[in-house]
C-alpha cells in the first residue's frame, strides 16, 4: 500500500476511534485508495528514456555526413552517373532520414518522461496535501470529540461525527479523481509517444542493392574486332605532323619577297619582270634555311613543294609587275630610254588625217557598182579612220603615256 | 568528355571509407538493443508499455535495416566500380 492510502487509513481510523462507534469508516475504502493510488507502480520514465537512447543512438550518421558521404558521391559521381550514384544516394538519404526521426524519437521520450514525472509529482502532491489537511481536521475534530461526553451531547457529537466522516470521504474521492486524472495523463503522453515511434516505425525501409551482375565482357571482343581503333591511333599522329611541318614552312611565305633570288635559276626564264626584281635581291644569306627546308621537303613537299614555291615565285613576279605598272605614274624607273624615242615621231603624221577623212566628202561612186552592191561598200573607209584617233590621242606628247607604250612593245 | 574525370583507385577509396563507417555504426548499432519492460509505463500500463517496447524494437531493426541495405548498397557500388575499372583496362588494352 501506498504512502497515501497509509496515511488515509491512519485518519480514517483516528475518526473511528473517536467516534465512539458512530462511524464505522469511510465511503472510499484506503483500499480502493490505494489501488487508484498504484495504477502507476513501476512507472520508471527514466527507463523509457534510457531504452529509447538503446534503440536509437547505438549508431549514428555524422561519419557520413561529415565528409565521407559527399567524397563518395563526388568520386561515385565522375566515375559512373545514374544507377549506383542514385542508389547510394538513396540509402544515404534513407539512413540519415531514419537517424534523424530516431533522434526526434529520443527528444519525444525525453518531453514524455519529463511529462510523466510531473503528472505523478504533481498527484502524489496534491493526494499528499489532501491528506495532510485532512489530517490535521479530523485530528483537531478528533481532540474536540475527546472533549464531548456523547451522552450529554449527543447532537453536537452525532454532528462532528458526520463531519469528519464526510471530510475524510470527500478527501478520498479527491484522492481517486486525482488518481483517475493523473492515469489518463499518463495514458495520453504513453499513447503520443507510442504514436511518434509508430511513425517512425512506418517508414518504408529501402531494401538493399544486391549483387552486381557479371561484368560484360563483350566490350573485349567487339574492341577487338572493330578496326577503328587502330585507325584512331593511327590518325592521332596524322595531325600532329602537319601541325609541326606548317610551322617550318610558314617560314618562307613570310620570306616571299626574298624568296625570288633563290631560285632565280629556275625561275629565271619565266618572268619577265628583272627590271624591278633586280634590283631587290641585294639581302641573299636566308636561302640558306629555304635550302636546309628544302632537303628535307622530299617527305612533306617533294616535287609538289618545289612546284608550289616556283608558282609562288611567278606569282610574286606578276604582283611585282602590277606593282610597276601602277608605281610607273612616279618617275621611278628611269632606265627606260629606248621605247621613248621611236612611239614620239610616228604618232604625230597618223593624228591630222583623221579630221580631214571625216570632213573631206566622199566622192560619188559609180553608178553602176552602186546597183550591183547596195551597202556592202560604205563601211570599210571609215573603219581605219577611228583607230588613228585613239592611237593619236593628244597623250603622245605627255611622257607618261609614251613610256606605257613603250612597256607594252 | 569534357568534365568527366575517371579515377576509379579514388572511388574505390572512398567507398572503402564509406563500407568501413557502415559497418562500424552497424556493430555499434547491434551493441545495444531494447528491452523495456512493460511494467515501466505502470502496473495498469502494461499493455501500452509491451506496445512501445515493440515500437522501440522495431525502430532498432529499423535503423540495422537501412544500415544493412547502405553497406551492400556500397558492396555493389564497389564491384560496379571494379568492373568499370576493369572495363576501361581493357579497351585501355585494346587501344594501345
């Protein structure tokens, strides 16, 4: 029996005893007192607490989430996209999820048996203070009673009788609805932890990847039958060949305008343009690395390398020439004295005939060779006529258009 | 092929690191398990009290459960890992 259901019959029995038979107990038996009072016997929270910790913080995910999971990702993530990445992904996800519900779960013990001792703390108290009231009552009743001779006073004793019959039954059914209320307190904080690890428990636990299949061992034959590859190795080089071969002979083409004395032996006969040519070639000490290319251009360049610098030479002759014939307005080239004086003389008789051959009448043809030919005849004089005009253009005397002529004989 | 970098001796590392941690907390997770008496919620409690004594049970088999199924999860990303490594060995081989 409870401390509280002692102490109950204790007062119940004093009032007993001083009522001289009047009153046989209390309406709430210390029975029926202390079985309310002990519904909770055995409650331990610090047990529920502690076995919670048992079920939950035995393992714990910091490892991973310090560091390792995101390592492994990161790794798992250059190495294979897709399937294993989301696979270990999803367990990780999966544990840390349960870990930290788990942790919620230990929180919810804790607020529970925090709860539980306070709603049993605070019945036992209120059941303590009831009682120590109720004590202290029927025990100054009791000592008034001592005093009453019931025989004298019937009424007054019959009546604090009653009193402290009544006080001492009120006292326990306080006891037993405190009992009552501080059960379903402990029922409901039993029930919502109860539920918060149900929910825990609920949870669909991802099951586990199993074994991987046999690795595929067909890459082997099919990289060993496709001929790609060593094509692949093959072209690999290839362009890094030209790469290096362009860079030597990129050379040259920058030198092209000293390029045209080194072959001049070869080329010599084609163009036809050693007036401005020669007097260029004076710097002539680089043919030697065109020369040192050269011998080895029998891999890379061979005959069509040499085709190739002798139609760049012409090309370089002909540039060289459309550049003479525009720079020719200047008075640069002086050496040119043999055309000037022949074009001079000859162009001065043709000039005046051609006004006169346009305003000298034709005289009248014959009859009849008019009739037997009706428009052949008209065209052919005049066509001499305006050829002279442009060859006598009044240029001849300027020095500049002589010259041109002169190139052009 | 920009971006994807293949170093397979560091994955392999790294989950080795991974499988190592799983099952350390997996021995640490069997190194305690539940046992509360029902009697613990109160003589009149019993019946709730078995009741949260199998819940925590379960949260227990619970936790051991996505332990279990995040090692052999690491278990198949390792030998997937391998028969990549392995894979690019060959054509590795087959190329030179």
């Amino acid at each position: 029996m409870s401390d509280i259901a002692t102490a109950f019959r204790g007062v119940e029995r004093m009032l007993v005893g001083a009522s001289a038979g009047r009153y046989g107990g209390a309406g709430v038996s210390p029975e029926t007192i202390a079985q309310a009072v002990g519904t909770v016997d055995g409650l331990d929270p610090s047990l529920l607490l502690s076995h919670t910790h048992a079920a939950v913080t035995g393992s714990h995910a910091r490892g991973l989430r310090g560091g390792i999971l995101g390592e492994v990702l990161e790794f798992v993530a250059q190495a294979a996209f897709g399937e294993i990445l989301g696979r270990l992904a999803e367990r990780a996800q999966d544990w840390f999820l349960n870990r930290d519900s788990s942790e919620e779960l230990i929180d919810a013990a804790s607020d529970a048996a925090d709860a539980l001792d306070e709603v049993t703390e605070t019945s036992d108290a209120a059941c303590g203070e009831v009682l120590i009231a109720l004590e202290a009552v029927i025990a100054q009743l009791c000592a008034f009673l001592a005093r009453v001779d019931p025989r004298e006073h019937p009424g007054m004793f019959a009546e604090c009788v009653d009193a402290g019959a009544e006080l001492i039954d009120s006292a326990g059914a306080c006891i037993v609805d405190t009992c009552r209320d501080r059960d379903a307190a402990v029922a409901g904080c039993l029930d919502a932890f109860l539920a918060r690890g149900q929910a825990v428990c609920e949870q669909p636990v991802s099951p586990g990847v199993p074994g991987v299949a046999e690795p595929a061992p067909p890459p082997k034959k099919q990289v060993g039958e496709l001929p790609t590859a060593p094509q692949a190795a093959q072209e690999a080089p290839e362009p890094a060949a030209p790469a290096k071969k362009p860079m030597e002979v990129g050379e040259p083409p920058a030198q092209e305008p000293p390029a045209p004395p080194k072959k001049p032996v070869e080329v010599g006969e084609v163009p036809t343009t050693p007036q401005t040519v020669t007097p260029e070639p004076e710097p002539e000490p680089e043919p030697v690395e065109e020369c040192d290319v050269a011998a080895p251009g029998t891999e890379f360049c061979g005959a069509l390398g040499l085709v190739g610098v002798g139609v760049a030479l012409i090309g370089v002759a002909l540039v060289l020439e459309a550049l003479a014939d525009c720079t020719v307005s200047e008075p640069v080239p002086v050496p040119e004295p043999a055309p000037e004086p022949a074009p001079e003389p000859v162009p001065e008789p043709p000039a005046p005939p051609t006004p006169d051959l346009a305003e000298v009448p034709e005289p009248p043809p014959p009859p009849k060779k008019i009739e037997a030919t009706p428009a052949a005849a008209p065209p052919p004089p005049p066509a001499p006529a305006p050829a002279p005009p442009v060859e006598s253009a009044p240029t001849p005397p300027a020095s500049p258009a002589g010259a041109r002529k002169a190139g052009a004989w | 092929m920009s971006g994807i970098i293949i170093d397979h001796t560091q994955t392999l590392t790294a989950l080795a690191r991974m499988r190592a941690d799983t099952e350390e907390q997996r021995q640490r997770h069997a190194s305690t398990r539940p046992a509360l008496p029902p009697t613990a919620a109160g003589r009149a409690f019993t019946d709730r009290g078995a009741a949260i004594a199998a819940m925590l049970q379960q949260v227990h088999e619970a936790g051991a459960a996505r332990i279990d199924a995040l090692r052999d999860t690491t278990d198949a990303a390792q030998a997937q890992v391998r028969v990549f490594g392995d894979v690019d060995k060959q054509f590795g081989g087959e190329l030179s």
